[in-house]
C-alpha cells in the first residue's frame, strides 16, 4: 500500500492510481554504467537519445567517438546536459528536428519508451528520423510486467508537477509495437537486470 504522508523522501513518479515508481535521478546524473556502455557499443552514429535528461548517454557516445545528439522538453535537464558539454536541444520529440531521416541510431533509455503516453506514436516518430537501415533501441519492463497507459506527475522533496501522459511496455509486447510502427523487431537482451529490445528500419 502506498503511503500516504504529504512528506515525499525522494522523487517517484506517481500515478493518478496510485502507483509510484521510483525515480533513480543521482544515476541519471553520473556517467553512462558498464551496462549502458555496452548495450550502446555497437550503435552507428549519428544517434539520437530521446528524452536525454543530463546527458550522460550523449556524454559516452560523443566519447566514444559517435556523433551524438539528446532532445529532452525540460530546460533544466538541457541545462545540465550542455553545462557537462553534451549536445541537447531542449523540445519535444516530436518537433522538428536537424537530421530526420539521417540518424543511424534513436535511443529511449530510462523508461522513456513512455513519452507521450503512446510507444506506437512515439516508434512511428523514431522510424521517421532514421535512415534505412537505421536502428531502434528501446529499454522496456522485464516479461511480465505491465504494458499500459498511465496519468502521471513527477514528485519530489521540492514540490509536484504537473499531470501528462505516460506508457509502460514489456518485453513480451515490443515486437507488436516495433511492427505496428512500421519497423523490423530485432532482439531483446537482458543485461543487469535491465531489458533492451531492437528493431530496425526498412532499407
């Protein structure tokens, strides 16, 4: 049962139905983990990393020597990224951006699958930006866990935001997606108790 003290001791995202997922803000914060480096290792560049909060993934691509750029609506996470020298441009996804139908690689780590509210919308709007051949690469939930639709906000100990769209998918669910959007399902691979799953454009 969630609690239900006005005291929040950490940041969660939090449903209009009570559900609360923690929100590892500090990791986001750091540099890409062993995990991350190796699932991004074998993507082309450019890449684009949806919903890049700080930067840490367009930080270890830009490292590794990959063209990388992130998008992310929050100012203050746009803020941070380019202040540790990561390329952001701070708008939503589904904006115009530089390079459609150029980018080798679109990432959605962090559970930004769920942007919008839509994973099908959000996919068409990768396979869009891709170039043939391109790659999709998409954390999603363990097998078994929800795929659904959702009205969340962000709450932290600094206060509560706003109510917008959010999704979750499964592993189980993500070539039905993949292929809804119009994209080739590749492989889903776990790695540190994480879930990855791929797909491709058409050539």
């Amino acid at each position: 049962m969630l609690a239900t003290t006005s005291t929040i001791e950490s940041t969660v995202l939090r449903s209009a139905c009570g559900l609360s997922v923690p929100l590892d803000v500090d990791h986001w914060r750091h540099h890409a983990d062993a995990v991350e480096t190796s699932i991004l290792a074998d993507l082309d560049g450019p890449v684009l990393d949806v919903g890049c909060g700080p930067g840490r993934i367009v930080t270890a691509l830009a490292a590794s020597g990959r063209v990388a750029m992130g998008v992310d609506s929050s100012p203050a996470a746009s803020e941070e990224a380019n202040r540790r020298g990561a390329a952001v441009l701070t708008r939503s996804v589904f904006d115009p951006l530089p390079g459609e139908r150029r980018w080798r690689s679109v990432v959605f780590l962090d559970g930004n699958i769920g942007i919008g509210g839509d994973p099908v919308a959000l996919l068409v709007r990768a396979n869009q930006l891709l170039a043939p051949g391109g790659v999709v690469l998409a954390e999603v939930g363990a097998p078994g866990s929800a795929t659904d639709r959702l009205t969340v906000r962000v709450e932290s100990p600094h206060g509560r935001g706003p109510w917008f769209a959010w999704a979750r998918l499964s592993a189980d669910d993500v070539a039905l997606h993949f292929v809804e959007a119009g994209l080739i399902p590749g492989e889903v691979e776990t790695a540190g108790g994480r879930w990855f799953a791929r797909a491709t454009t058409r050539r």
